[in-house]
C-alpha cells in the first residue's frame, strides 16, 4: 500500500537474466505491457488477473538478486555495512527491512557501548550473529523463492509460509537470542 492509497502490485517470474530485453514486451507502454505480461498467468484466477490488468501505473522490470550463502567480510576501520548493503537476498522471506533495522540498533548500541573506539564498536557489530542471521534470512529466501517456482506450489510456498508466519521471524529470533544471552 502506497501513501497515496494506491497499491503496488510486484508479479515474478522465472526466465533468463536476458527477458526484458528479449521477451517481446514494450515495457514503455504500460497499457500493451499489461496485455502482453498476462499471456503468462493464463491459467490463473481471474481475482489474481485483475491484480495485472487493473493497473494504471508504469512497469518496471527489476533483476532480484542475493549475495551467497556464508557471505563475510574482512573488518576495515572505519567502515560497516547495514541493511541490504550487508545482506541483499530475495525479497521472498519479507525479512529485508527487519533485519535492516535490527542491525542499525545492534550498531547504534554498539557505539553506545564503545563510544571514540571505533574497533570496539565494530567487533561488537560485526560479530558471529550478524553473519548467523543474514545467512538464516538468506537461505529462508531462498527456500521461498524455490517454493514459489517448484511444481507443488503454492501449497508449497503457503506451507512454508504458514511455518514462519506462526513463529517469530528471523530478525525476532536472533534479538531474543541475544536478549537471552546477555
Ligand atoms: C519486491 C520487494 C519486496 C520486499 N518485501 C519486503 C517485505 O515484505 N519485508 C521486508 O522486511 N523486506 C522486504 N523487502 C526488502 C527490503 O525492501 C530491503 O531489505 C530494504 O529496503 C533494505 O533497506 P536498506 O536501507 O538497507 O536499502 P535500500 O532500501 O535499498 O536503501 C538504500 C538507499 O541508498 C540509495 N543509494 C544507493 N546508492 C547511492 C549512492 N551512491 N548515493 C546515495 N544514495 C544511494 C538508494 O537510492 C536507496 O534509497 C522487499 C524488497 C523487494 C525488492
């Protein structure tokens, strides 16, 4: 839901890096685009098809991209990373913002605790949990993202998502953890 009352509608598929280019489609007129891109949800409901066809806005073909599995970092003084730049994954686990913000209060605390020392600050950010939970997002992501492709889906997806959905979420997990060990 956007702040205007509007409501942005993201569609995936699955398809060489290369479609947008080649798919035939003229993403600069929105209208012929909507009727192009709905050729490949024919089989779908019809609710779901107005979720396309309903559309007023332009379109925009996006790449989704994720870091590795086991993604760490040498420290740098001086430098850290956060949110997305720290642990971009697929959008498929919905944990992006929240672990965004649970590193920015992880370092915010950190630099209360360590004030001028700025190697202090970072050994505390940049521990084991930091790369735990991305890693622990990203491969949630990545079991979503198959999920929502394989030949069972969506009873696929849903029974993972039903699995999250009924306990806490990454970010939720690793902040008890900590709140627990301290
Ligand atoms: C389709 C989709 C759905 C998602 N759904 C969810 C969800 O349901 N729940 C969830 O938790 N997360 C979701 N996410 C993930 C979430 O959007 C991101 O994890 C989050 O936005 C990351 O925040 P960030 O501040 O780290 O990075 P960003 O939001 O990417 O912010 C980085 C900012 O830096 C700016 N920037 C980049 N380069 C420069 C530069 N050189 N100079 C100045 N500025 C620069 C960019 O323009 C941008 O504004 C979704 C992502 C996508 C793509």
């Amino acid at each position: 839901m956007l702040g205007d009352g509007g409501v942005c509608v993201y569609v995936t598929l699955r398809v060489p890096s290369s479609w947008p280019r080649h798919c035939g489609i003229d993403f600069n007129s929105p209208d012929e685009a909507r009727v192009d891109l709905l050729t490949h949800f024919g089989g779908w409901s019809e609710q779901l098809r107005e979720l396309i066809k309903a559309g007023s806005g332009p379109i925009v073909p996006r790449q989704v991209y994720h870091l590795p599995l086991g993604q760490k970092w040498k420290r740098r003084l001086g430098l850290t990373l956060v949110g997305d730049a720290a642990h971009v994954m697929s959008p498929f686990a919905g944990e992006g913002v929240n672990l965004g913000m649970l590193d920015a209060l992880e370092l915010a605390n950190a630099i209360i605790k360590h004030g001028p020392n700025i190697k202090g600050c970072l050994e505390e950010y940049e521990r084991d949990k930091l790369f735990e939970r991305s890693d622990a997002a990203n491969q949630l992501a990545r079991d979503c993202m198959h999920a929502a492709f394989d030949a069972r889906t969506p009873e696929s997806l849903a029974n993972i998502l039903f699995e999250t959905i009924s306990g806490p979420t990454v970010a939720e997990r690793f902040a008890e953890k900590e709140g627990k060990s301290s």
